[in-house]
C-alpha cells in the first residue's frame, strides 16, 4: 500500500512540474485515474513508462528531476508486462489441439521477442523453442 501511496506522490510532483500544453501532463492524468481504480495495474505502468520515454526523446534526454523518479520508479513494467504476455500467449497456443492456430500464436510471438528488447530475451528464447519441440513431437 506504500509503495502505491509512493507512486502516487511522484505522479503528483511530475504532474505539477509539466506546463498545460505538454502532452505527457495528460498521459499522467489518464494513469492516475487508471491507478486509483487499480494499484498494480501493470498496464498502467507499462504505459506511463512508454510515454515518460517518448517525452525524453522529443526534449533530447533533458527533463525534470521529478519525471526522471517517476520513470526510475515505473521503468521495468513495461519488460515484465511484456513477458507475461508472451508467456499467456505461448502456454495458451501449447494448449490448443489446433496446430494452425498455435502456429498463428507463436509467429505473432515471436515478432514480439524479437523486435523488443525484453530484459530476459534469453529466457524467452529458450522457452519459445522448448515450446516448438513440445508442439511438434506430439
């Protein structure tokens, strides 16, 4: 409950550092509403991360000392969302009796792996292919 109490200060001190017209004061705005209906929304997190880096690279990597905790504070979501969709993804295609389909999963997947730069790519990989032997020896 106090790390939520924590996040939520620093949305607030983010929040009031950002002039009106700044488009990051309204990602920020829209994520503490999403927050207060859900503390552990990952979702959430994943994009206030995604926005927080798209507002450093329009302002060339200089920001406010506020943004920079609020990011430090939310900067793994986004890799650990991430993971746990693509895992959802592979056990749901081993689970169906329909190849097509699981074939379908794991090319959509493995776009997701390979073009992210998750911080565990290694253990994906190895799974994602764990996965493939198990779907095509049985």
């Amino acid at each position: 409950m106090e790390k939520g109490n924590q996040l939520m200060e620093k949305l607030s001190k983010a929040y009031a550092t950002l002039p009106n017209n700044e488009p990051l004061k309204a990602d920020i705005f829209a994520v503490t509403q999403d927050l207060e209906k859900n503390e552990n929304d990952q979702l959430a997190h994943t994009k206030l991360a995604h926005a927080i880096s798209q507002h450093l690279l329009t302002h060339h990597l200089k920001t406010e000392s506020e943004i920079t905790a609020l990011y430090n504070e939310v900067a793994d979501s986004p890799e650990k969302y991430k993971g746990n969709a693509a895992l959802a993804i592979m056990l749901g295609a081993y689970f169906t009796p329909n190849k097509k389909a699981a074939l379908n999963g794991f090319f959509h997947l493995s776009k997701l792996i390979f073009s992210e730069h998750l911080t565990n790519q290694k253990c994906y990989h190895k799974l994602f292919r764990q996965l493939l032997r198990c779907l095509f020896h049985h």
